[in-house]
C-alpha cells in the first residue's frame, strides 16, 4: 500500500498536531492519537489510562490528546496522517496492516490462534516484537497490542448455527483480503463496509450480518437490530497502537522510554478491562433479547481449514504460520507494575 495524500483532513490535524504546546511557560510534548471507537469501550478507556500514566511518568512534560469515534477519520486515513506525521498515533486493526507487511494475514486466518493463552505468547514473544518493527519502511511502527477478543458472527433474521446457515447470506467484514476469503470458504457473501456505515446497513438491509467481538457489537449498538450472536470465535485480531516514524525519531530516548513504559502498563490494563467487558457485554446482549449461541466449533474449523494452503505458495506467511503452530500456550506474564 503506497502512501497517500489525505487533504482536508491531514491539513486539519497538521493545525492541531503543530499547536503551540507550552504549560506555564515550559514546553509539553503533546502527541495526538485517533481512533474509531466509543469512549465506553475498553479500547478507549486502556488509551485514557495510557495517557495519565505517561503525563505521570514525565512529570507533565508528555501529554497524549485523544480523538475517539472517527474523529479524525477512519483506521486506513489515520494510517496515512502517521505516515506523514500530521498524526501522531493511532489505534487500529491488524487487518488494516496486511497493505502494508505480509505477514500481518496471518491473524485474518481462522482459528490459527489455539486459545488467547497462545495468542498473548505469540503477541508477547519474538513474532510479536518483529511485526511491531516491520513497518518501519512505511514509516510507522507498533507499539503494543490491546486485546480485542476473539471475532464471531451476528445476524439479523436468523441465528448462525453451522456453516452452512451461512450459504446465501452477505456478511459484513472489514476491508481485507483474508477477510474476504474467510467468508468465501464459509460459504458466506462477503461485503466489505466501513465500521462507521455499519450500523445502517444492518438496519437496512444492505448486509444480512456481520462478525466482530461481543464488546464492539453491544458499544456499536448493533444489539439493538440484531438479535442473533453465535460465539464461534473464528479469528482473534488484536489491535495495534500505531506511532508515525517521523515522530518516533524527533523524541529523545528518555521520551521513548517514558511511552514504552506507558503502553506497557496500559496493556496490562486493558486486558483485565476487556474480560470484564467481554462478561458485561453478554449480559447486556441477553438483557435486550439478543439470542446467544455457543455451537460445536468444530464444522467452523474444518469448513475454513484449506485457507492455510492458500499461503503455500506464499513463503513469508507459510513460514509465520509455521512459527505460530510452534509456540506453546503457556502465558509470559507482563513485569510491568500497574498503579
């Protein structure tokens, strides 16, 4: 994916971004970060406590402003403003970064990960540090992963109990190639909508349903017209908080250390959000008459299982499969110390 000129919006954020930044006369290190979620998810609120903890840590000499729900644009425009460091950071989806590194599609492949004990080894270890740098050459690089569960499918007019309930159906996904196919070997009808147009097109008609994690579909409102949900967990998409190279490189090292350790502790924080959220999220489903389902898993896993060939042929993602199934499911437990 080639960098992009974004204007209305890249000149909007260059005013903010470049604003004078000084507090009672000492100069305040001010970064911006956007996102497309509601400020009750956990997301946001794992931000908000990255942000304290790094106005903290600093003394009050770094400060992180956030832009939530789309503020600034979707995850694809606010990639392109970090590229060009009209934006500092910004949340996104680890499919939103298969355009730029390969390996990346490895996440978009069903039930790769075994459990979300295996996916934080994976995230926490060697494959995961090597993906955060990998797009250094696209002039971003991650910072951390905030969990945001595992994905499954939700409807309108009737629930999804097998593969095959699926045949016939449109299924909103994201703008993913590997989101695409998944959806094909299900059987399904693929559509690729914004997150943000999402809600109308349910409500419409446009698509039949879509997947994504309980947490999202209870904050997006979509429990509200859709009233079926199968918890089959086909793929687990952790998000990335994402920093513009071109910003990364203009802070000292101390700085650096200071956002490390923030992001550190922020992921930790997160985590434990999200599992109650998860939990929340559920009851509130059920409390507004969405019908939850929890089928055998199993037709799910084989009906997808041929999408692992489909990356024969391609070396460099083959090879991080191969690296994922090797990993055991035993979590590293984070160090960091949360206040």
């Amino acid at each position: 994916m080639k960098l992009r000129c974004v204007s209305c919006i890249g000149i909007v954020v260059c005013a903010i971004v470049f604003a004078a930044c000084t507090s009672g006369g000492a100069k305040v290190r001010v970064l911006k970060l956007a996102h497309g979620l509601d400020q009750t998810h956990s997301l946001h609120k794992g931000m908000v406590y990255m942000a304290d903890r790094l106005l903290e840590i600093s003394g009050g000499k770094m400060r992180v402003d956030i832009y939530p729900g789309a503020q600034l644009g979707s995850e694809t425009q606010n990639i392109e403003l970090v590229q060009i460091g009209s934006l500092a950071m910004a949340k996104v989806s680890t499919a939103s970064l298969e355009g730029f590194v390969e390996e990346y599609k490895v996440f978009g492949i069903p039930y790769i990960f075994r459990s979300k004990a295996h996916l934080f080894r994976v995230l926490e270890g060697e494959v995961g540090k090597e993906l955060q740098t990998s797009t250094e050459k696209y002039l971003f690089r991650g910072l951390g992963y905030f969990d945001a569960g595992a994905r499954s499918f939700y409807t309108m007019k009737k629930p999804v109990l097998q593969p095959e309930d699926l045949r016939g159906m449109k299924i909103r996904v994201m703008k993913s190639p590997v989101a695409v196919a998944m959806m094909q070997a299900f059987g399904g009808s693929a559509t690729p909508i914004s997150w943000p147009e999402l809600y109308t097109a349910l409500q419409s008609g446009v698509v039949d349903g879509a997947e994504n994690n309980l947490p999202s579909f209870v904050t997006s409102h979509h429990h509200e017209i859709s009233k079926y949900f199968t918890v089959n967990e086909h793929t687990m998409l952790p998000d990335v908080l994402i920093i513009s190279k071109v910003v990364w490189d203009k802070l000292s090292r101390q700085e650096q250390q200071w956002l490390r350790q923030a992001v550190g502790e922020a992921v930790v924080y997160q985590r434990e959000l999200w599992a109650r959220q998860e939990k929340e999220a559920l009851e509130t489903a059920r409390k507004n008459g969405v019908e939850i389902y929890f089928p055998d898993k199993k037709p799910f896993v084989e009906k997808v299982a041929s999408m692992r060939e489909m990356f024969r042929d391609n070396e460099r993602v083959y090879r991080m499969i191969q690296r994922i199934d090797a990993i055991s499911d035993t979590v590293v437990l984070q160090t960091e110390n949360k206040k």
